[in-house]
C-alpha cells in the first residue's frame, strides 16, 4: 500500500495549482480540469526533493486579510479597466530609422 504522502507530497500546495490553472485558463472544460489536475499532481510531485520541511497551514486565518486584496486586483484585470490605453498606440512612433538611399 502506498502512503499518502507518496501520492500527494505537498496537498496546499496541488489545491492551489488548481485553482490557479482554472483562474489562467478562465475555463471549466473537463480537458482544462483533467489538465490542471495533472499540473497538480505533478508539479509536487518532482519538486519534493527539494522541500525538506513541507509547510504546514497552522496559521491560515493569518492570511486572511490579504485575500480580498489579491480578488480586487484580479477582478480589476479581468473586468478590463487595465486594457492598453487607445492614444498610447496612436503617438506610438517606430524604434527603426530607414536607411537612406
């Protein structure tokens, strides 16, 4: 029998690969979701090695008031209020000169 720990070494940290992934994708297909739970699988899975001490989430509610700042940003983006200025692109000029004849 294998250990859960074999499976799933880091379980935050592949929860919050998932919902990162659907977050980037901005889709709820079943390839998307197939795919974002490999990314979450393995991901942890070949970086274990390199952590020692898994971190524990003991003090999770201290994380809590940074989470309305991080949705705010993330729907400010998505909402389009940061899309490219439209009278930027009409002074845009090109970097390269022509080369005279």
């Amino acid at each position: 029998m294998t250990d859960r720990r074999t499976l799933l070494p880091h379980p935050w940290l592949s929860l919050f690969l998932v919902i990162v992934c659907k977050l980037i994708m901005n889709d709820l297909s079943p390839g998307s979701l197939i795919m974002g739970f490999f990314l979450a699988w393995g991901i942890p899975l070949i970086t274990h090695v390199f952590w020692p001490h898994p971190p524990t989430m003991a003090q999770a509610s201290r994380t809590a008031p940074f989470h309305p700042a991080g949705a705010w940003r993330y729907s400010h983006c998505e909402s389009g209020c940061g899309e490219i200025d439209p009278r930027a692109q009409q002074k845009a000029a090109p970097g390269l000169r022509g080369v005279p004849d």
